[in-house]
C-alpha cells in the first residue's frame, strides 16, 4: 500500500479571488474588453501558487492533455512562418491559386489569411491553459472548488437575470446599438452564446440547491436557509433564462450532456429514462427554441456555410488558412445568400480543420474525447455533485457542434474554470485511488 498522499494547502485568497474574478467576465460585454492583459497576468499569479503547494500529480488524461495543448499551439503557430511560395503551393494548392487569381501572391508569406487574429488566438490558447491548470491545483481544496463554483453560478445567474429583465420589459437594456438581425440576450451580443453559459452553470447550481437544502433541513442556523434561498434563486434564474432563451443549439447541448451525464451514471435504467425525460420536459418542450423547431432558414444557411468550408478545407488541407482567420478568407468562398459579413463556421470541429489543416482538427477532437472519458470517470466515482461538475464541463463542448461559443471570452473562461475544476475531482479521485491500492 502506498503512503498517503500529503493534504493540500490553502491557496492564498488573492489567487483564489483572480480566477473567481474571471467567472464575471461575461457580465462585461460577454468578456469582449481591452483587459486580455489583465486576465493573463492574473492567471500568471494564481498559477505560482500551485508549486508551493503540496504535490498534485496529474492523472495521465491530464498530462496527455497538456501535451495536446503544446501541440495545438504548435501547430497554429506554424501559420505565422513566413514560407516561400513553392512550398505555399504544396501545402495549400487551391487557396495559393485563389491568391493569385486575386492578385495577392508573394513569394514569402505566412499561411494564415489573418495573423493579427492568429497571434491574439495563440494568447488566448496560452491563457486558457494556464488557467486550467490554475484551477485544477486550486481547486484540489474543497473550500476552493466550492468557491469556485459558486462563483461561476452567480456570474452565468446574473446574466440570466439581465436576459429575463429583458424579455419581460420587451427590449434590451445593454446591448442597444445592434444591427436588426442581433438577437442580443443581457451583455451577450448573441443569445445562443448566452445560453451556454446559462447551460454551464445550471448543473452546479441545482447540486448547490440539493446540498443547502440538506443542510438547510438537518441545521438550524439562519445562514443555512440564506444559502438555500441563494442557490434554489440562482437555479430558477437560470431554468428562466434557457426557457426564454431560443437557442436550439444549447436546447440540444443539454440534451447531449444530460444523456451522456446519465449514460455514464451507475443509476438503473428506468431512473435514468425517468431523469432524462424531466429534462426535456423542463428545459426544452415549454422553451423558446422548441417554438422554432420549424424555423429551417437558419439551418439551411448554416448547411450551405459548412459546404463553402469544406471547399475551403479541401484548398488548404495541411496547414489551413491560420487560426482565427475563418472571416478574413472566407469572402471569395461565400455562397450564402444573405448580405452579411460571416466571422465563423457555426461548428467548431469543422472550423478548426479549416484554420489549422487536418493536424489541428485531429487534436481538437482527441482532447474533446479525453474529457470525455475523464468526465465519465467522475460520473461513476462520485455522487451527484460530481455528475452536475461533469454536465457543465460538457455543456459547452456539446454547444460548439453548432456554434462557437469557444470564441466568445465569456463563456471560454468560464469553461476553462470548468474544465479545470473537472480534472481536480478527476485527478484527486485519481491519486485517492492509487493510494488505496
């Protein structure tokens, strides 16, 4: 039998404080500000912290997970190299002809479209995976994972309560200066972006809800029955918000999360049909994005955009356009009819093999299937806590099958929060186990 692991330090309140600071970040114009800077050096500092502490081995899904991260950013970094044309020509023969059908070849060039955007993409990679690494030593401490989570719960509650204020007064309070076609929801310029967010933290509160209420019934202390009040608030926001949201994508997410949530659960198969059709009752049958179901004009446009990135794909197949530059290259390519400007594939995958080749595509869909696995993991190791942690940390991920909501700052940090307090419990029940043996 091993030695027990050493117990984890308290981490210092101000790191503790930056990175739950940064689960309000959607509350500022859905996080798009000119405080990037900021935000990396206060992942720098909450990330010194985790050396002095005692010693958090990572699982080995978390180090092949660092490792696919170095990759990624190896890989977008490729497009920023200024290469000669002959070897343009090579690694991307279609999009090198439409250069020079353009007018707009050169004899050394970088293969990103756009590398302003594609050098600030590879310090958004840097800082998401500084802060989920961060996270998942903080977040070993369960006061620390408990804060954490709260604080992702009451920043996504009061977007929520933003968007419901909206709905019921019937225009919106923020978001003021939008073209007619925005669909803005509370600081989100996009209510399907919103919606994930919502989507994230509606499993953490709920498992909040429950666990106050227990302490709520066997305590008598008055702070016993604020926090329950606070958290059952928090969740009836949030049920709010996805009802009135209208996004079918995040209607389908949660479906996606819940049935996989459920699958890798160890519950009986009639409470698992019983939770699922709750769900759906719940959260989709009475919402606004099951009132669009027969809306196929949005469909249709994103199908014909998928065709046109496909081509774009099929021209540039090794090193794709530059991380990032999807709406710089994509003009020559549009064939949807519609006089709009379009910045992203509506499909994360699919984008990723057009900015970054097969090799990117590949490594995004290699580090979505060891979450996956790790999410499921926690799922059959723990209770109900633990199951609400791996539904949110697959709700965003589930929502970026048709959408991007990764590109969005305010519900990238979020999910970054998330994912990192996901390998804590998984790399924590990991160690507790290797112990045990």
């Amino acid at each position: 039998m091993n030695a027990p692991a050493a117990p984890a330090a308290e981490p210092p309140r101000t790191a503790l404080l930056a990175l739950a600071g940064l689960a309000f970040v959607p509350l500022l114009r859905a996080g798009f500000v000119p405080y990037l800077g900021m935000s990396v050096a206060l992942a720098c500092f909450a990330a010194r912290w985790p050396a002095a502490s005692a010693p958090f081995p990572p699982s080995p899904a978390t180090r092949r997970l660092a490792q696919l991260a170095a990759v990624a950013l190896a890989i977008a970094a490729l497009g920023l190299l200024p290469l000669p044309a002959l070897l343009h020509e090579w690694l991307a023969p279609g999009a090198t002809a439409l250069d020079r059908e353009l007018g707009g070849a050169a004899r050394f060039a970088p293969s990103s479209r756009d590398p302003a955007a594609t050098r600030l993409a590879l310090l958004a990679l840097a800082v998401g995976a500084t802060l989920v690494a961060s996270v998942r030593s903080i977040a070993r401490v369960p006061r620390a994972r408990a804060r954490l989570t709260a604080a992702l719960v009451a920043g996504a509650a009061l977007v929520a309560l933003l968007g419901v204020s909206e709905a019921l007064l019937g225009a919106p309070l923020l978001q003021r200066s939008l073209p007619p076609h925005a669909r803005p929801f509370g600081p989100f310029a996009n209510r399907n972006h919103a919606g994930a967010l919502l989507l994230l933290a509606l499993p953490l509160a709920l498992a909040g809800a429950r666990r106050a209420a227990a302490a709520a019934r066997l305590g008598t202390l008055c702070t016993d029955r604020l926090a329950r009040l606070a958290w059952t608030t928090a969740a009836t926001l949030l049920v709010l918000g996805l009802l009135l949201n209208g996004s079918r994508g995040v209607a389908l997410a949660a479906l996606l999360a819940t049935a996989f949530t459920l699958a890798a659960s160890r519950l009986a198969l009639r409470p698992k049909l019983l939770l699922g059709g709750a769900v759906a009752l719940l959260l989709v049958v009475p919402s606004a994005a099951f009132e669009r179901r027969g809306d196929a004009t949005t469909i249709g446009e994103r199908l014909t955009l998928a065709g046109d990135a496909l081509r774009m794909a099929k021209d540039a197949p090794l090193l794709g356009i530059g991380l990032n530059a999807f709406g710089a290259a994509y003009p020559p390519y549009q064939t949807v009819e519609r006089d709009l400007r379009f910045r992203h594939v509506e499909c994360e995958p699919l984008e990723l093999l057009v900015e970054g080749g097969l090799p990117l595509a590949l490594a995004g869909l290699a580090a979505a299937a060891l979450l996956l696995r790790a999410a499921a993991r926690v799922v059959r190791r723990g209770g109900a806590e633990e199951a609400a942690l791996a539904a949110a940390a697959l709700a965003v991920p589930f929502h970026a099958l048709c959408d991007f909501p990764l590109r969005v700052p305010g519900v990238a940090l979020p999910f970054a929060l998330a994912v990192g307090l996901l390998l804590a419990v998984h790399d924590d029940g990991a160690v507790a186990a290797e112990t045990a043996r």
